[in-house]
C-alpha cells in the first residue's frame, strides 16, 4: 500500500512539475512579447520627447528672431501703409 501511495506522489509531482514548466514557460514567452512591444512603445516616446524638445527650441529661436526683428516688421508696416494709401489716393 505504500508502495503505491509512493508512486501516487511521485507522478502528482511530475505532473505539478510539467504544469509549472509550462506555467514558468507561458510567462517567459509572455515577457518577450511585452518587451518587444514595450521597446518599441519606448522607441515612439523618444522619438516623441525628442519632437517635443525640438519644437520648443524652434519655438524658442523664433520668438527670439521675431524680437530682434521687431522694430523692422513696424517700419516695414509703416512703409507699406504710407505706399498703399499713396497708391490708393494717387488715382
């Protein structure tokens, strides 16, 4: 009787043991996947942030551009208001 009892518990834990291969084996092939799709989910928020912090530096050199820019942009506005209402009346 013991004899078989022994044997009982012997194939239980081959197959508790096969059941945690697979188990151990589903979850390493389950990581994989999320890694592949965490790398390229990580590859978009780069390219993301680098987007992000090129356009506020574009940003960033335009607004510096537009003040040093300014007083010409009047003058040039002026210019074009005293040629168009010289034109206009002209006629």
């Amino acid at each position: 009787m013991n004899y078989y009892k022994t044997l009982i518990d012997q194939k239980w834990s081959f197959i508790q043991s096969s059941d945690d291969r697979k188990e151990k084996q589903l979850k390493i092939a389950l990581d994989a996947k999320l890694n592949n799709q965490d790398k390229s989910e990580t590859d978009s928020r780069r390219i993301l942030f680098i987007s992000q912090l090129y356009n506020k530096y574009l940003r960033l050199r335009m607004q510096k551009a537009f003040k040093t820019c300014e007083s010409l942009e009047k003058i040039y506005q002026e210019i074009k208001k005293i040629t168009v209402l010289f034109i206009f009346y002209s006629y």
